[in-house]
C-alpha cells in the first residue's frame, strides 16, 4: 500500500489579501505561512517517510524545505503546480467576481467554466489529466509514504480524483499547511483516508 500524505502550502501574501492565486503568480511564505508550516513540522516525523514530492512553484518548495528539515531529496514535479488561472491570476477575486459572478460558486471558488473568460487559462479537466498521471507513477512504488506538496485546487482535484465526486465544487479548499491522506492498493485503486487535518497525522 503506497500513502500519501498531501500537503497544502503555508499561507503567502496573496492568499491573505483574497486574490487569485495561481501557478502564474509565485511568492514565497509570508510569516504566517512559515508559522504555519513550523507547526505542522512538530507533528510529523519526516523521518517515517520514504520520499518527498514538491510543485516547483516557491511556496511549495518553502513548505516541503521546512518540513523536510533536509532529510530527504526533494523532488519537483510540474504535475503538482498549481492550476494557472491565465488573465485572472494575481487579480483580487473580488474584483473579477464583479465582473464574472457566473464563474464563481457560493463558496467563492472559480467554477469549471471559468476558462471560457479569463484568456490562456488552464482547464479543469487539464489538472485532472496531470494529476491522474502521478498518481499512477505513485502506484508503481513499493509500500511507501510519501509526502506530497502542492496547492489548494490540486488536493481538491486529487480528492475528486480519488473519491471520483462528481463535482469539485463539492469539495471545499483545505486550510493552509492542512494535510490529506491518500492511500493506493496494489491494484491501483485510491482511498482518501482523511482530508484536511493540521495535526495528529
């Protein structure tokens, strides 16, 4: 049984503010963030983990730095950036919801067909087709734990993966430095073991 333990990055400056965060804009941890991921280092032990997986965007690589405490090799893989949300990105949500309040649901997440409006964006289906593909690399491995870095829309297409929901917008964001366990058989079929904790992993 392979197990994955995905962590969404600490907070940056543009999460705080209420803007569009996407792989187009890449910022490093604000102080809240790395207070964030400092708490959340105390409740793993890294050294119970085989690997280390990171998007390449800053934020998560700050946050799979503090939690690996230089133990592991950290390895990038541009599947686990971020959604780029095009023409939108780095924009005040509010703003484009003034705009655009069809793309957006009630919670104040972009709805699938925000591609058709904001130019050059990435399609949802897109996520899912490059996520859909590490976890079937992930599958191949041996019985391990491995900790996986990433981004709000990514875990909430992860577990849509594994959960096969019909809907996103079912699944709400996970807090910042919040973790989401997934585990894979040996027959490659997913279990989400449990969403979004920030302690007792």
């Amino acid at each position: 049984m392979v197990e994955l333990y995905i962590v969404r990055h600490g907070e940056t400056d543009t999460n705080f503010t209420g803007k569009i965060n996407g792989s187009a804009t890449d910022l490093n941890l604000n102080k809240t963030g790395r207070d964030q991921v400092n708490y959340l280092e105390k409740h793993l032990n890294i050294n119970d983990f085989d690997e280390v997986y990171a998007s390449p965007l800053k934020r998560a690589q700050e946050t799979a730095t503090i939690l690996n405490q230089g133990v592991h090799e950290i390895k990038t893989d541009a599947r686990l950036r971020e959604i780029n949300y095009g023409a939108w990105d780095g924009l005040v949500a509010a703003d484009v919801h003034e705009k655009f309040p069809k793309c957006f649901d009630e919670h104040g997440y972009l709805t699938e067909d925000y591609s058709d409006y904001s130019k050059d964006a990435e399609t949802y289906k897109s996520v899912i087709d490059r996520l859909q593909l590490f976890i079937n690399d992930m599958a191949k491995k041996d019985d391990e734990k491995i900790l996986v870095v990433c981004h709000g829309f990514v875990i909430r297409s992860f577990i849509q993966l594994v959960t096969q929901a019909q809907n996103i917008e079912d699944i709400l964001e996970p807090a910042n430095a919040g973790v989401s366990k997934v585990t894979i058989s040996k027959t490659g079929r997913t279990y989400l073991a449990y969403y979004n904790r920030l302690e007792n992993l």
